[in-house]
C-alpha cells in the first residue's frame, strides 16, 4: 500500500483495517499489493499481484474497504441491529415537537417532503404534532396541517462552526416552548456541518425530553452527538454501526426507520382508493385483480368462473384481492349476496378482503352504492397484477385494453376469439371459460380451475418489477413505517 509495497497477509496480521484506513488517509493516492499461496504448493511458493490502479482521497476510504472485502475480508462482526420491543398494548397519543431548521417545505426537497408525510402518519394515529421552524419562515397550518411555531433562530450558517450567540437564543427557545406537555422531540437532519449550531443548543439545553434524531442524509464529517436522554434513526440496518461511529455514540443507541414510499400520496389516489387500499390492506395481498362490471351482467361476465379461480390461487398459498367495481348495485343487493356466499363456500372471505363488491361498501362518506369513478376503476387497476378476461360475448374489450395499459398479466377467454386481436398472442395465457359462440364445456372441471391457477402463479412468479412493486409496498407503506415509528415512539416510556 502505497510506498513501499506491503504483502496484504503482512497487512492483515499487523494491522486493522481501521489502521489501513487511517494509514492510507495520509496519503494522496495508493494502490495495492496482494500476495497469495497457491493450493497444495510448497510454502515458499507465491503468486504476486499488483493492482496499479490509483485512487484519489476521497475515494480512499469507500475503494479500500471494497478492495479488502472483495477478498473475503471482513472489517469486523457486522453490527447487531437493536429492535425495540414491540408495542403490543396500546398506548396514549403522544403530544410530539418536531424541530427543523427549515425556512420553507418545498416539495422538491427529500427531508421536507418526509416532514410533511410524518405529520401526516402521525396525526393519523392520534398524536399531537408541534412543528418548529425558523423565525423568518412563513409557514403555516395550512401549509402542512398541524400547528406552526416559527421560533428557531435564523442566521447565516457555516460548516462546523457554532455561532454561540444563537445557539443561547435557541437553548431558549428550547427551554420555553419543550414543555412538560410533549413527550417526544423529532429532529431531521441536524447531523449535517451547517446545522452544529442547533444540535450543540439541543445537548446543551438539558430539557427532560425524549428526542429521536433523524439522519436523512449521509454524515460527511464525523461529530459528537451523544445524549442520555436520545434514540438516533437511521434509514438503514446495513450501514447503521458506520452512522454510529460517525456521530460517536454506541450502536446501542441507534435505531432504524425506513423512508416511507406509499403509493397512496404518491400517485395522489383517489379518496376512494385509498379506503379501499386501507380498509383491506391491499399491501399485503400476492394477487390483486380489479373487474369493473354492472351488477346486471355478472353471469355474462363470467364472475363465478373468475371465483373459481381466485379460490384455487387462495389454497395454493397465495393471499388474494378481487375487486369488483360494480355499478346499478343498489337494485342488486340480494344478487351480490348470492356471490358472496357462493365466494365464502370456496373459501373466499369479504371481511379479508379476498373479494368486495365496492357498491357494498358505500356509506355517508363514500357515497359508491351505484358506481365508482372511472379514476378509482384504473386506480385499483394499477395496483392490481392479474385481470382475467373470462366474458361470454364482447364487442369492444375495453377493460382489456385498461388491464393491459396497467400491466396487468392477462388472462383471456380462449372461447371468444375477437380478444386476440386486442392481445399481444405471445404475452397472455388462454383459457377455454365458454362463450356465446362456443359451448365448449369441456376441461371447466374443478382441477383445470387449479391447473389455470398454477400457471397463474407461475407466470407472476416470473415479474421481476411486479415483485419488486410489491416488496417495496409491503416494507415501506405508511402503515409499516408508522409500526417501526412506533415502537421507538414508546420505547423507555412508561
């Protein structure tokens, strides 16, 4: 490394790698040698390898460590991630202070739109949140819905310098505003060089409050931030004994919460989507499909073939969703409960969700006894991965073509052949479920409903970025970003 060259082994048994690291910092560019023992070679026989490349110092660090860990060397036991207990009881609402040094919440800026989504989770599950940003700021309630304190100081910040004169103002304004009333204090994103000068104020203050310090950025210098009375999150398990060391406290201390990405306020959805995606928990289901039709025609539509099958993707394991958007629903009431029980026998539960009418599900609020919108319809869609085409006669398949504009994985009847000039023949399955021109009722036994199933699930198995979707909506949605918030919420509190 460097001048003279070592042996890597010569390295590894005299040194660390925390001494590498620290041994190469000095040094404005390095390379590496690396000497190896061949099998079943005697033992002076070595093979030589120099690796000339040069890095420059900011990449010393980060391009050693991959170096030294591409060869199976280990730094050190990785770190253990402490998990609070969980919250099982339940608890009072808390009354939270969230302090920022922002001015303003643009959108455009990450840890600004993850206050605002917070105040949101939060106020969801009925606490009380404070916000505190900077006394030249002109935010207000209406801006991100709970009550605005505009009382930290304002003041042109520099990197790791602490301007004494406001942190007094702001150990003030700490001492005042932090009382007994809040049981917990959020902070985003003081762990960066030009925010010293509030978490210097906030260590020194020695208000009794519990505070959990967000880091939402990378740490670019290594400071002191230790405190009896504090929990620091970070948005990872992988990284969190490096976020450690760089603020200088015990892993012990440190906790994780992830970034919170729920679809629901990404996509904007509709009032309506949203209580059907809460009410079900649409998140946790393998297979969703949505099936817009008229309570009048749910026969000709083929409703109980695609019963059928859901009920064989349930009993092979997979949690399941059929939405059916239905109109006229109010005339129907006693048909749609014939469905359902028809859909219970096999093994298809409403109340879990594993197949809805949403015409049943209107109310004062959610006023949907006759339709729902055509945005709520290719909303549900969107989430959706399966959409079986199984009618006995069309003219124009138009929630075929909507299923597909939604990559939905299709399923067609191959008994009404005009669907295939609306499908891609190589990217969907067929299934003969009969149609007005083809009474072909062969191979409609139970066990083909199974074998149509399987290959369902086959098929789903092989979509990468659905998969994908899906994990990311089951880890970060706001209800599991709100179970990880909580349990680090309550934690030493009585």
């Amino acid at each position: 490394m460097g001048m003279p060259t070592i042996p890597i082994k010569n390295i590894l048994n005299f040194m660390t790698l925390d001494e590498i690291i620290k041994k190469a910092k000095g040094l404005g560019s390095y390379f590496v040698t690396i000497t190896t023992r061949e099998k079943d070679k005697e033992e002076n026989s070595l093979n030589h390898y120099v690796f000339r490349q040069e890095f420059d110092l900011p990449n010393v660090i980060s391009s050693l460590d991959c170096c030294v860990r591409s060869m199976g060397v280990e730094n050190e036991k990785p770190v253990d991630v402490i998990v609070p207990p969980v919250v099982e009881e339940t608890r009072k609402p808390l009354k939270i202070a969230l302090l920022s040094h922002f001015s303003r919440m643009a959108d455009s800026y990450s840890p600004a739109r993850a206050a605002k989504r917070m105040i949101k989770i939060l106020q969801d599950h009925g606490h009380t949140v404070v916000f505190f940003t900077q006394e030249c700021s002109k935010l207000t309630k209406d801006d991100i819905g709970c009550e605005v304190r505009n009382v930290v100081p304002s003041f042109k910040r520099k990197k790791m310098v602490i301007n004494e004169e406001k942190k007094k103002e702001f150990i003030k304004v700490l001492q005042d505003h932090l009382t007994n009333d809040f049981q917990v204090a959020i902070t985003f994103d003081l762990f960066l060089q030009d925010t010293i000068t509030y978490s210097e104020a906030i260590r020194e203050a020695g208000v009794p409050i519990k505070y959990l310090h967000f880091a939402r950025s990378g740490i670019a210098h290594p400071m002191e931030f230790s405190m009896d009375n504090a929990k620091f999150i970070y948005l990872n398990k992988t990284d969190i004994g490096r976020f450690a060391k760089s603020i200088k406290v015990s892993s012990d201390e440190c906790r994780t919460v992830y970034n919170e990405k729920d679809i629901i306020p990404l996509a904007n959805l509709d009032p309506v989507t949203e209580m059907i995606i809460k009410k079900y928990k649409l998140w946790e289901k393998d297979i969703i499909m949505t099936y817009p039709v008229c309570s009048t025609r749910l026969a000709a539509k083929g409703l109980s073939d695609i019963i059928n099958v859901f009920a064989e993707l349930k009993k092979l394991g997979k949690k399941v969703s059929l939405i059916v958007p239905n109109s006229n629903g109010r005339r129907r009431v006693d048909d749609l409960k014939r469905e359902i029980e028809n859909a219970r026998l096999k093994g298809l539960n409403t109340e879990e969700g594993d197949f809805i009418f949403t015409s049943l599900l209107a109310d004062d609020t959610y006023k949907i006894e006759s339709e729902v919108s055509n945005r709520v319809c290719y909303e549900l869609m969107s989430i959706g991965n399966l959409f079986i085409a199984a009618s006995r006669a069309e003219v124009g398949p138009n929630t075929i073509l909507e299923a597909a504009m939604s990559k939905n994985l299709l399923v067609i009847n191959s008994d009404l052949p005009l669907f295939r000039e609306f499908c891609d023949k190589e990217a969907v399955i067929e299934y003969p479920f009969t149609s007005n021109y083809s009474l072909h009722y062969s191979g409609r036994e139970e066990n083909n409903y199974k074998e149509l199933a399987k290959k369902i699930i086959n098929r789903l198995e092989y979509d990468w970025a659905d998969k994908q979707f899906r994990f990311v909506w089951r880890q970060h949605n706001a209800d599991s970003i709100y179970q990880m918030l909580k349990d680090v919420l309550y934690e030493d509190i009585k």
